[in-house]
C-alpha cells in the first residue's frame, strides 16, 4: 500500500511538473529528500496525498506545493534543519508565515465567538504577508474534517474552527470548492441530527444534483446559442449547509425553498439579460410569485440581477439568475458582495479592497502567480488602514493604523484606560507611546484610582492616536474641580508662552477671540482639554500684529462663511482641501485650528461646518455613518519659512555644537546665524541661534528636540536678535 500512494505521489507531481513547467521541478527534487524521512510511512504519505490532491485542485504555483509537502513533513515529526540549505528563501519565508498561523489559529480560537471570530479573520489576514498561505490552511483543515470519522471530541472541534474560521475565509476569497465542502463536513460533525435530516430531505446525492445542473445548462446553453446571444451558464448545486442556512434565516420549510438547485446566466449586456429571461420562461414554467427584477429597482446596496424559479425536467424547481458580467463582478467584488450577503457582515471599504486583491491573485492561475504587481498590491491591501492586537485572554481588538498602547487601554474600557500606568506588549514593559502592530499581545498596568496625564492630550508627545480616547481623557478633565483645571492650564500655557518667547500680558485679548469673558476661562479651558496650548499660542502669535486680519488660525468662533475654489482659496499660510466650491466655516462646538485632525459635515444651505475628529457631534454622525460627513484636511502653502532666534543654555563639553547641528539638519532647519558665549567660571555656554522654520508647531517640536541634547538646560525663543 506504501508503494502504491509513492508511485500514485510521484505520477501526480510529474503530472504536475508537466503543466506548471520546469519551475516544479523543486517539487519533484523536493519529494524525493522527504520519502527519506519520516514522510516514508503509510500514513503520512497518504496525509500528503490528500493534501496535494486539494491542493493542486486551486492551480498554485510550485513555490505553495512545496511549502505544503514541507508543511506536512513538520506535522509528521521530520526536521527539517538538514535540508534547509536546499529549500529557497521564499518557501522559507512561506512556510514560517504557515506556522505561525496555524498557531494563532489554536492558540485563540477556543476564546472566539461568532462575533469576536471576525476580529481573528482580520487579524490573521493582515498578519499574512503571501495569500497562498491560506490556501494551505484551509486545504489541510479539510483534508482534517475529512480524516477524523469517529473521534467525537476532535471532531467537534475541528468543525468549530471550521465554521468560525476557515469556511468563511473560503468564501470571502470565492474558492467556492473549498467552501461548500467545509462547511458540509463541519455541519455534520457540529450538529449531526440536524445534517441527517436535511440529507434526508434532499434524497438524492452530491453528485446526482451536480448532474441535473449540468443536464439543465446544457439544454440552456443550446438554447441561448441558437437565439444568437454571447453568454456563459454556470450552475452550483446548494449544499446541505446551505439549505439549512437558508431555512433558519428565513423560517421556510424545506419543501418551500426555490434555489435548492440554481443556474447563474452572465450576459454582455442588459438587453440580453432579459432576453435570455424570455427564453428561460419559453422552456420550462415558471413558477407564480418568484420573479424578482433587481435590475430595474437594484437592491439597497446596488445588487443587480433577474431573479426566477421555474419547473424544470422530473418536476423539480431550479432557480436561475441572470445578469451581466459588470453585475456579477460588482456583486462578487463590491459592497453587495456574496460574503457580505451570506454573513451580513460589516461595510469596511478597505477590507473589501484586501479581500478584492486577494481574489485577483487566486484567480490570475500558474502563469500570473509571480506577476509582482499583483503581490505588492495585496501587501499594500493588508497593511494600509488596520492593526488588529491580541488582549491577554486572546480576544482580538481592531485599531487605527499608528494606534498606542494607550489607545489600547481606551479600547478595552474607559476606566482602564483612565487607571493606565504602564503596558506590556508581548511580555516585554515598553513606554504608552509604543505603537502597536499586528499580532502583538497588550497587557495594560493599572492603578487602584483614575489619573490621567494632561501630557496625553498633546498631540506633540504622541501617546494617543485616536480620537476617542482623546475624547475620554478630555471628559476626564472635564469633571474635575475648576480650580485644578485653572492651576494645571496656567501652568503649562505659561511655560510654552516662556519657551517662545511671549508673555502672559499677550493673552489680555485672546479669550474673546475664543468666547470666553477672561484669562483664568481660557486657562481652565486649556486645563479641561476643550483648547490645546497650541491654539493658544496659534492666536497669541497672530495678535502680536496688530493690523493682521483675521485669519483660520485665529479661531475666532464666529468666523464668516468663505466660499472656496477647487483648489482651496488661500487664506493666511492654510487652505482647506477636499471642499470643493462650497462655503465653509469653523464649528464652535469644537472649534479647530490648522494642525488638528478635521472632518467636515454638509449642512443644509450653508455649506461645510469643520469639525475636530474628536468632536462629541462628529464622533456621533460616524457612528450612524451619516452621508453628510466627507473628508478635508488642512493643507500648508508653499512658502520661504520664517526666521525666529533661539536660545540655548548648557553646560560645556566637546562635540556639543556637532550635536546641535545634526539635529538641526534631521529636523529640516536652516541655520542662517550661530554665536556662542562661554563664561568660564561656571563651564556654562550661551548659544544664539537665528533658524528658518515653517511654523509655530515646527518651531515647537525644534525646542523641544533642543531640550533632549545632553547637557542642555534651556532652549527658548528670543524675541528679539542680541
């Protein structure tokens, strides 16, 4: 029996190797080291031959057989040190990807749910790199489910990971013989009476369905051929699973389903459609009440097609769709996708683009496998917009690209977030501002009592990303005494007016350009996170002029409405793109500035209202997916920067001009004047410095570069040149 599955192997890859070219000769090269090893035995060779058998069924490229023969050999116990040297870089790299997958799969997968398994499809698809990995995963699942017969327990799990993981992913990449086949064998592991009976129901097996579909499109395609029209008749038997899907969703009986067999008809075009219709009508009957015209009135999320059911041969009832193949390529790729119609899954434009470009690199076949432009689409696809992090008890949380620790700590639950002190990713204690990335395991330090950092709520210092937890820890502030919220305000507004050069005697007319009747409102203001110190400090230095008009940077909350071009009208050093030619105006509920992260709401006779990303009412109008929300953003203009001086203090030692030089040039500053003093008696150096910055905030982010040099004690702002 041994002998016979080696030949049977070695005749299936040189069959193989003959279609796919001389690239598979890796393939052969490699079966033969492996039937040296473990892989000798009966039973993993017959393992292997029912993997590649499935395998080879999807067209992969050599490079994905022959990770799946290695793949099988480390599950058989061979190591594979020995022959490392002889497998190439990419199967390497392939089969390491394959590994650690199906490790998360069995690390968190008894933690899942249905609903918390979506965030673990997510995450395991964005942590792949190569999509033929997949493939991998869920050919050896199937060959699993189809080997595990009697062992009750195993068995029911092997269908749970199934359901939750694998079919699902099988559907989404449209490998509909992978998906069928899934979910069959996990339906009658996972719940056997309910599998018998609706086998029983069906009374006729796989294969005798299959060949009334084909008995059905033959006589269709006859028909269609003789009518003169172009078109393509496919069919796809429902399977068990299905059918009693489809009757759990919509409460039908059995005997009430119209699609337990169904034909799909892609034409060029509408006309045809109905043309065919006709057609269809003209051979069999229809059936009274089961026409649905979706091309005339599409579907909410513009699904089209012609829907009917009629009486076919031994008077059994085929339903049959029909539409062109821009409809079918719409439904299969877009947003009424037949995932998204089966699972009613979520609207998330940027994983349906993964999903999308990963279903091109299947369907490309052997002689497009290695088209690079198609591999870098998909890598581009599953890094662009998620991270998908892993709590301690494996449940899967989804992030903003750049997310922290600290959003982390949001996400989870408010009240972590407000008791953070420290976090652990993987085990290891980094800093809030750690940046997660996909896959990594979060354990949040907390405090016994709530104490937020004012620190958090500075953009500059980077610990929150997102726009919720910036709107939890400003409700934070917001509750606490107005006097701590005075002291902690004036305290920092005063120490960057200091640091740039100003005063507090020019904050005597800014609180009216902010609706407020005094200083110690706007510093309870700065202190309860509703304005930042850069908004501030962003109208302190506009005022200094004292004939400069009024510009966005003033954030005056009663700005005018200004009508905008194209391109964006210029108004001071900023302009607004993504408006278009309409108004705008500055909101006041939140009111932004140039630099924070804005979003723009559609108001009816006024134009477009801008809004903070963190407002309460713009936070509210993406949760309900409001139509009127669109996306602008703050652009600079192009200018010659502006000169300002600076002053720092430190302590002497060597290479101390070098180190303020090449910070300097990494953070894009012209140094048009230098000077420095040393007073010897105290080993203390003056340096004065006359810089080119773009604006306040680079300015802000040089001192505070400035700060960080070693031995420095002072950087500030000059108002004037000594």
């Amino acid at each position: 029996m041994t002998l016979n599955t080696d030949k049977a192997l070695t005749a299936r890859l040189q069959t193989y190797r003959d279609s796919a070219g001389k690239r598979a000769d890796e393939c052969l090269r490699l079966y033969e080291v492996l039937r040296q090893g473990m892989m000798a035995s009966k039973e993993n060779l017959s393992l292997l031959q029912d993997l590649l058998a499935t395998m080879l069924a999807l067209s992969p490229d050599p490079h994905t057989v022959s990770c799946a023969m290695l793949f099988v050999a480390t599950e058989c116990g061979q190591d594979l040190e020995p022959i490392r040297a002889e497998i190439s870089r990419e199967v390497q790299d392939q089969l390491d990807q394959l590994l650690y997958l199906i490790e998360l799969e069995t690390e968190h997968l008894p933690a899942s749910t249905s609903h918390s398994a979506e965030g673990l499809r997510r995450m395991l698809l964005a942590l792949i790199k190569d999509v033929r990995v997949v493939l991998i995963a869920m050919a050896w699942q199937l060959v699993k489910l189809r080997r595990v017969k009697d062992q009750h327990q195993e068995a029911v799990l092997l269908a749970k990971e199934a359901m939750l993981i694998h079919a699902p992913l099988a559907n989404r990449l449209g490998i509909w013989q992978l998906k069928w086949e899934l979910e069959d064998l996990a339906f009658r592991y996972d719940q056997p009476e309910d599998y018998r009976r609706i086998a029983r129901l069906v009374s006729e097996r796989r294969s005798d369905r299959e060949k009334f579909i084909q008995q059905f499109i033959k006589k269709l395609e006859t028909a269609i051929s003789t009518a003169g029209i172009k078109g393509e008749v496919m069919g796809r038997p429902k399977h068990i699973y299905s059918i009693w899907r489809k009757m759990q969703r919509k409460g039908l009986d059995f005997h009430e389903l119209f699609d337990v067999r169904a034909v799909r008809v892609l034409v060029d075009d509408i006309p045809g459609c109905y043309s065919v219709l006709g057609l269809v009508h003209t051979l069999w009957q229809p059936v009274p009440g089961e026409f649905d015209d979706y091309i005339t009135m599409p579907k909410g999320n513009n699904y089209q097609s012609l829907h009917t059911a009629v009486i076919g041969p031994e008077g059994k009832v085929v339903e049959v769709q029909i539409r062109t193949h821009e409809m079918n390529e719409h439904a299969e790729l877009g947003v009424a996708s037949h995932w998204r119609y089966k699972e009613g899954g979520p609207t998330d434009p940027a994983f349906d683009n993964k999903i999308a470009v990963m279903r091109q690199l299947l369907d490309a076949g052997e002689d497009k496998l290695d088209d690079e432009s198609l591999l870098e689409s998909f890598q581009t696809a599953v890094s662009e917009d998620r991270v998908y992090v892993l709590t301690p008890q494996g449940q899967v949380l989804d992030l903003t690209l750049g997310a922290t620790v600290l959003d982390f700590a949001y996400q989870v639950h408010t009240e972590v977030g407000h008791r953070c002190q420290g976090a652990k990713v993987n085990g290891r204690i980094v800093p809030l501002t750690h940046r997660l990335e996909t896959g990594n395991r979060v354990e949040i330090l907390t405090g016994k009592h709530p104490k937020p950092s004012r620190d958090w709520l500075n953009p500059r210092l980077g610990f929150i990303r997102g726009a919720r937890a910036r709107s939890k820890v400003r409700q934070w502030f917001r509750r606490e005494s107005h006097e701590d919220n005075l002291r902690q305000g004036k305290e920092v507004v005063e120490a960057d007016l200091k640091r740039l050069g100003l005063t507090v005697a020019d904050l005597e007319v800014v609180p009216a350009r902010f609706n407020f009747n005094s200083v110690d409102d706007l510093f309870a203001a700065v202190g309860n996170g509703d304005l930042t110190v850069s908004q501030v400090v962003h109208a302190v230095e506009r005022l200094k002029d004292k004939d400069a008009e009024l510009t966005l940077e003033d954030l005056v909350s009663r700005t005018p409405k200004r009508r905008r071009t194209q391109e964006g009208k210029q108004n001071g050093d900023i302009t607004i793109e993504g408006v278009g030619n309409l108004m705008t105006s500055m909101a006041r509920c939140c009111q932004p500035v140039p630099g924070d992260a804005v979003c723009g709401y559609i108001t009816r006779g006024r134009g477009v209202t801008i809004h903070r990303d963190d407002c309460p009412n713009a936070l509210r109008w993406v949760r309900e997916d409001n139509p009127r929300l669109i996306q602008v953003r703050w652009r600079k203009q192009h200018d010659s920067g502006y000169r300002v001086n600076l002053l720092l203090r430190a302590y002497n030692r060597r290479e101390l001009i070098k180190d303020i030089s090449t910070m300097m040039a990494t953070s894009d500053v012209s140094v048009t004047d230098i000077n420095s003093h040393l007073d010897e008696s105290t080993e203390e150096v003056n340096i004065r410095l006359q810089v080119t910055v773009k604006d306040y905030q680079h300015l802000s982010d040089l001192l505070n570069r400035m700060s960080t040099i070693p031995n420095v004690f002072e950087a500030r702002r000059l108002t004037e040149k000594a």
